[in-house]
C-alpha cells in the first residue's frame, strides 16, 4: 500500500514537476474573462495543452458538459433520471444478465421497458 494523496497515480509527479518548471510567463490581460468567454478561452488553453488525441478527446468530452443524451432526436441536453425501488431477487437478475451481455444495468433496464411498452401498446 502506498501512501500517495488521493488522486495521484504514477505519472502525477513527473507532470507537476514539468508543470512546475515551466517558465512561460503568464500573459495578463487586465481583464477576468466571465461566462462564454471563459468557457472558449480555457478550451483554447487546454486544446492547446494537449499532446495526445486522448487529451484532445478528454477535453472535447469536459466541453460538452456532462455525459450525452439518451434522445436520438436532440443532440444534447439532459435526459430524465429514474429513480425505482426493485425486489433483490429482481436487482440481481437484472445486474447479472447486464453483466453477461457486457452491457451497463442502465442499458438493459431501458431496453426492458422499451419491450415492455412495445409489447403492450394498444
């Protein structure tokens, strides 16, 4: 076991090391950037920052704020969260069957409620 601070994997000091040694001088505008504004500058900063298509990616994926819809006809906003009581028995079966398909519980809970209406729509 190692005692590293929460959040520190086994490149973090090698990065803030090369962080820390960076001597680019911090360019000042005299100005705070709010809102929009400080949104693009800062993707503009870390876009530029990023060394690897993975970076890129990563900060892509923070731009977009959050995780995507589930609504095939909007690109994005939030989707509606369900929260439900179930029995064990049932909590598990539905978690071992997702676990089986390689899929997420949330996948196949959708797609059992989407049979279920398709079964008995009128």
């Amino acid at each position: 076991m190692t005692n590293e601070a929460p959040g520190r994997g086994p490149d973090y000091d090698a990065w803030a090391e090369q962080i820390e040694a960076d001597d680019r001088p911090v360019k000042r505008t005299g100005k705070a950037l709010r809102g929009e504004a400080a949104r693009a500058y800062a993707h503009q900063m870390l876009t530029a920052a990023a060394e690897t298509p993975e970076e890129v990616a990563a900060v892509e994926r923070a731009a977009a704020g959050g995780r995507p819809t589930l609504a095939a006809d909007r690109p994005s906003g939030k989707s509606p969260l369900w929260q439900v009581r179930a029995p064990e028995r049932l909590d598990a079966a539905l978690r071992a069957r997702a676990q089986a398909e390689g899929r997420s519980f949330s996948e196949v809970l959708r797609d059992a409620a989407s049979e279920y209406l398709n079964r008995h729509a009128s």
